[in-house]
C-alpha cells in the first residue's frame, strides 16, 4: 500500500490540484502565489462550483467546510494568500476522499507524487528542483532555513516567520540569504541579535556570535558557512524535540513553558558528551569489538540496526561528525548494548542502544547495508558492475559524487546523503578536536585518508586499520543471549541520555515487540511502515487497514513518539482486557496488563495471528466510522476543552472504544447511517461530556465510561450485547467493567 506524502513546496501543491480535476496545470503568479483557478480546480474535483465566491481564502474555506477539516489563520495570510500549511490542508483532505473512491488509489497516489511542480512565472524554464547553481554548504544552508521557517509553535520569546519560505527564497548571489537568516535567528538562540545594518556588519557579527577564532579571513564566506550550517542543522533538531514535547500540552504532560525551558536547557548541554565508561552487565556477557567485527555484520545481515521497536531517525551530521572524531582521538565510546537471536540457525544481533553510534560509523565508512543496496541498484540503473561501483563508492567517494550526479537529477546535499546513509565529511576549519596530526583529517571524507598515519590508543595505526582491520581501539558491547522483559526495561533505562530520549511508548514497544500483538498495533497505528517484516500476516488486510494511520495523522497524532501506537493500545487494552476496575490502573499499567497477559497465557486467543487479525480490523472499523461521520457530529468543547482544533487524547479515545464497541455488534453500513442520523443527539450529549480537570487515573477513567455509556445508549447498542460479542470472538472483554466505572459513581 502506498503511504501518500503531503506537498513539500507549493509548486508541488498546486500542481496536485490541477492534476485532480484532470486540467492543465497553470503557471504560478508573481512571487510564486498560488492563483484561485487552483482552487476552483480544487473545488470541481469534489463538485463543487467556486466561481461565485468572493476571494481565494473564501474558496479556501469552502473547500475546507465540504470535506470536514479546520480553516485557521495558519491557512491564509495577508493579501489573500494561501499558505503551503492551508494548500496542503485541502488537498490532503480532498486525496483521502477521492483515493477511497478510485479504483487504483495507489496508482492515483504514485501520480502525484511524480508530478513535475507547478512552474513559476518568473521562472518559467525550471526543469528541476535545483534553482541555482548553489555550493554545498550554501544548498545545505538553504533547506535548514526552509525547515526552520514552517508554521508551527515556538519557545517563548522566539520570534517565527511571518510565511513559511521556500528554496527559491534564498539566493546567496544576491544577498538575500542574509534576510533569511534574520529571520529565523531565534531559532539559532544566538547570544544576541544580528547586525542587519550593512553586509560587512551582518557577517562580522555572525562571525562573533557563532564565536569563530580571530583571522583575517573570519568574516569570509567561505569561513563563516560550515559553522552556520551545524548551528541551523543543530537548530532544526531541537525545534524538532521542542514540538514533541509541546504535543504533550493537550494532555497536560508539558506547557508552553516547560517546553521553552527544555529547548534552552538542551541548547545549554554540553553538545560533546564524552562517555569514556559503559555499564556494566546485568544477566550477560561483557566483551569489546572492532569496529570491523560491526562492519561485517552488517555487510552479512547478522546485525538488525533498526528492530521495529527502534526509531527510524538518523543523528544530524554535526553529531555524526563529532562521534568519529571522538574515535580517531581514541576516546572510548559508550557501550553499544545488542541482542544475540537465533534466526533460522543463524546467530543475528539485534541493536537495542547504540544504533545511532553504529549508523555514524557505517556512513563514514561507506559500509552501510542500506547506503550498500542503493549503490547496487544504481549500478544496475547505470549499467555498470556493481562490485565496481561499490569499489568506487567505498575508495573514492567524491569521485562516486560526480558519477552520481552525471547520472542522477537529485544533488547529494547533507541532507539528502544522510537520508541515504551516505559517507560524509570530516569537519573544516579550525576544528580543535582535528588539531596535530589529526589537521590533515579537516574536510576530508574516509576514503579520502584511509591511508593516512595516526596515532590511536598510543599505538601508530592507518585510519583505514583503525575501521577496517583490527586494531587496539576497541568498543565496548553487552550482548545478552538470555534477556527478560524487565532486563530491556532497564537497559533502557540506564542508557536513556545517549542520543534521543525514549519515553514510555518507546520502551514497551522493545520489552513487547515479539509478540505479534504489539508488532500489530505497530504496523496498523502507522508507526512501523513495513508490514511485511514487521507484522505479515496483515498483509491480505491491508488496504483495509492502511487507512488507520492516515486518519490519525488528520486527527494530529503524527509519528512522534509512538502517540498512535499508545492510542490504538489503549482502546485494545480497553475492549480486550477483562482484569476489574480499571480505575485502579493508569493508562501504561493498564496497556502493559493486556500484553502481560498475552504474553504470559500460551493459549490466549490474542496469541493467534486470525484474532490479532479480527482484532486489529475492529479497531480500524471503530476509526473509520468515527472519521467517516461529519466533523460536527461531535461538539468542539468535546473534541478539545481548550478550544483548540485537533483532538485532545482522552476523548478521541473515549469516542473511539464507544464506537468499536457499537461496531462489534452492527455492520459499517449500519452504524454509518445511525451516526448520520443520530449527529444532532450525538453533537448535544456531547457538549455535556467535560473533560475533567484533574489528570488523575480515576477521573480519566470515570470520563471514558460516561462517554461510552452515553454513545452506546444513543446508538441503541446494548452493553451486553457487545461485551459478550467481543469476549466471544477474542477471549477477553473489559467493555463490562469499563462501564461500572460510571454506574458506581
């Protein structure tokens, strides 16, 4: 099943808009301005006839209102102009509606995906996704001032954009880039504003806020770029962190102004932790490996760098950078903790902590297994020899970089090469880790000085005997070859600082992953895209299935953290749990309580990949109804108690177990159009739910079963019915005493 990816840029928007009504796609206004013939287009593709209405936001609005999603001041600024965040908004919405009506929605998807964007009119001879004929940092500085710019909350006292930018908005041939920068320099949380009084003034003092040592060259370009570059890509990795954590504000886990003081706290570590000792073992086997032991693993297939457990992210290059300075001083790394399986005779280990560390050291060396199986691919598409063609990418990667792009219309950015695990370089300049003998090293990639003479450990060595062939610079490693659930747990736990922080979603899914069960709820919440490795027997369901993580992305559940796999555990724990009173237990204690179960009862029916199967398609029929009914069915009081747009947690979960429970005992049909004819009851009954204040198991709990209780009676459902249905079919039900919650009240 294809996943659809929303635009990137609003060439590529507005494009998808023509492309949808089946017309010609016109040229952008000046400025590169979306015109309203878009959205008339737009419009018709759903039946809509816009050419009567006032202005392109009230076209906007429009369309926005016949396909149920919110229209905000994030879709429209002045001068009655769309933002990328509202092009996107409507187009999305109307893809979703009309992939379910085509016969091919994966073929409608692949279309626009490759669709060439819309061509602007100041630049109607655009072939490709390059505007100018950039250097590498400058290109790299370019698509980190885009990423900073995007619509989005910010720490107190950071001063955002007025309008998302875009790639074109940037030249450095003419200064612009200098504005930018301006722009998004809160992001950067520099020790003070930029000078933005004349070029001169603007680069020194770049020079001195990003604290470049005196030279008669330090407000040069060519010096001042590569430090701004790791500043905005570091600025980019905590604006990401910054607004995971402000996801938590709903549910009351983080303010505003929590979240501020961890963005500055972060900006104020120490961005070099230096853990020169690993922990010790706890029920396994302590021993020390060569970085090619890691190497040929992974060349081999024995080395799992991403089980489904772990994230699918990869460190900025900056941390990347520093990591393999850290190994060329011979400073000792922290412990790399593995898990020794057997797969079919074979032993494999499994990274439980450590794959960032790994992933850096295989991209340096132009090792790694993804990197290696593109390379193939190409070789193939190139018709050249594939052994070859890795020979060159492994020995003589800048001149595999000019073959590349002879042959290929997508520049190797940073970003991009570290999308693709490609090597990259050390850092230029005065780098004082790089210093000595290590100076030679600056800017260069491996394959570059693998020759070179260093000392490591005391002892002399080659680079390349130092991450090819063995030597005295060692990695700590903790396999364990019998491990329990509570040993993960604190594995985890220990080793939470190094690199991103897991919180609790994260660890179960390590301590539970081998159960089908949790490998399920994975793959149908959308946060573990290969179905086929990690949960096969959803395969024959799933473009059924699929359907699931798209409506709780639209319901602003996205990837992070694992939201949508708590959410979808949390009504499975609910509908297939029967263990009393669950006002007793919190939210984890009562998830963890269903997988213990399973885990710990060879014949529980949830042990059954046919069940698993039924199970995960009723929770996904229960969210096709609830997206399927009309926004307004449910009052916005309910949806969210702060009066914002998206829907808080407790009641999209409170609303979706009512309805999976009503779904376990009717057809879709059938509870589709009671919910059609039942909106005005459901919509007043709701207003009267109030999330409750307080954040306690008890209250949260006491809410769900008023939810449910009060649906189930709407709809004409009996508890029991459904309660006996779903304990039937898979064992267990908790419908029963999720319902005694309120009714002992």
């Amino acid at each position: 099943m294809v996943i659809y990816t929303s635009a990137g840029s609003k060439p590529e928007a507005v494009a998808r808009m023509y492309f949808l009504a089946g017309r010609p796609v016109e040229t952008l206004g000046r400025g590169s301005k979306e015109k309203r013939s878009a959205l008339e287009a737009l419009g018709a593709s759903l039946g809509l006839d816009l050419t009567a209405v006032a202005g392109k936001s009230e076209c906007g609005a429009a369309i926005a209102r016949h396909l149920g999603v919110e229209w905000d001041d994030a879709c429209h600024s002045a001068g009655d102009t769309i933002t990328l965040v509202g092009l996107n908004r409507l187009v999305d919405a109307a893809v979703s509606r009309l992939a379910r009506d085509s016969d091919d929605p994966s073929q409608l998807i692949n279309d626009l995906h490759d669709l060439p964007p819309a061509p602007r009119a100041d630049r109607p001879d655009q072939e490709s996704t390059v505007t100018v004929d950039l250097t590498e940092h400058q290109q790299n500085a370019a698509e980190l001032i885009v990423q900073l710019s995007q619509s989005g909350e910010a720490p107190v006292g950071v001063r955002t954009t007025p309008e998302p930018l875009e790639r074109d908005d940037i030249q450095f041939d003419d200064g612009s880039w200098r504005d930018r920068v301006a722009l998004v320099q809160d992001w950067l949380r520099l020790p003070a504003d930029l000078d933005i009084s004349s070029a001169e003034a603007f680069q020194s003092s770049l020079a001195d806020l990003l604290q470049l040592e005196d030279g008669h060259d330090r407000n040069e370009l060519h010096v001042v770029l590569p430090r701004l570059v790791e500043r905005l890509e570091r600025a980019v990795t905590l604006r990401e962190r910054f607004l995971e954590e402000l996801e938590l504000a709903a549910e009351g886990g983080a303010t505003l102004t929590t979240a501020t003081q961890r963005w500055n706290d972060a900006w104020d570590e120490n961005e070099e932790d230096e853990e020169s000792e690993g922990g010790g073992p706890i029920h396994a086997q302590a021993k020390t490996w060569s970085i090619t032991q890691f190497a040929y693993y992974a060349s081999s297939g024995q080395l799992n760098l991403s089980p489904s457990y772990q994230r699918a992210d990869v460190w900025p290059t900056q941390d990347a950078q520093l990591l393999i300075e850290s190994v060329l001083r011979g400073v000792p790394l922290p412990s790399v903790i593995l898990l020794e399986m057997s797969n079919d005779g074979r032993t494999v280990y499994e990274v439980v902590d450590g794959k960032q560390r790994l992933t850096s050291i295989l991209r340096f060396v132009g090792m790694h297994p993804k990197a290696l199986e593109l390379v193939k691919s190409k070789a193939r598409a190139w018709g050249m020899n594939e052994r070859e063609l890795v020979d060159l990418f492994q020995k003589d990667y800048p001149q595999f970089r000019k073959l590349w792009h002879q042959n290929e219309p997508t520049r190797l950015t940073n970003q991009v090469e570290r999308n693709l695990y490609f090597p990259f370089r050390l850092r230029s300049g005065d780098v004082r880790p790089l210093s000595g003998e290590l100076e030679k090293l600056r800017g260069k990639y491996y394959s570059q000085i693998r020759e070179e003479r260093i000392s490591v450990v005391g002892v002399p060595h080659s680079v390349l005997e130092v991450f090819e062939l063995q030597s005295d610079y060692q990695v700590p490693v903790i396999v364990y070859t019998k491990v329990t659930t509570d040993q993960i747990h604190e594995v985890f736990k220990l080793y939470n600082k190094q690199g991103k922080h897991l919180n609790a979603e994260e660890i179960r899914n390590a301590q539970y992953h081998r159960l089908d069960l949790m490998r399920a709820l994975l793959v149908t919440a959308g946060d573990a895209e290969d179905v086929t490795e990690v949960a096969p027997f959803l395969e024959p369901h799933w473009s059924d299935l699929s359907s699931t993580p798209k409506t709780l992305d639209d319901y602003g559940f996205g990837r992070a953290g694992y939201k949508r796999t708590k959410l979808l555990s949390w009504v499975a724990s609910v509908l297939f749990l029967d263990k009393g009173k669950p006002e007793t237990r919190s939210t984890a204690t009562q998830i963890n309580a269903l997988l213990e179960r399973v885990g710990q009862r060879p014949s529980d029916r949830l042990r059954s990949v046919t069940a698993i199967t039924e199970a995960m398609l009723l929770l996904d029929h229960g969210l096709d109804a609830h997206a399927g009914a009309a926004t307004d069915i449910w009052a916005q009081s309910f949806r969210n108690s702060q009066g914002k747009g998206k829907w808080q947690e407790l009641q999209l979960v409170a609303s979706i177990i009512g309805l999976c429970a009503a779904r376990a005992v009717m057809d879709g049909d059938e509870l589709d159009d009671l919910l059609d004819e039942l909106a005005p009851t459901i919509r007043a009954a709701s207003a009267g739910w109030q999330r409750p204040a307080k954040t306690q198991s008890r209250e949260q709990w006491l809410f769900i079963s008023r939810v449910v209780d009060g649906l189930l009676e709407i709809l004409g459902v009996s508890p029991q019915d459904a309660h006996e249905r779903i304990a039937e079919q898979f064992g267990e039900s908790g419908l029963a005493a999720l319902l005694d919650v309120s009714r002992r009240a």
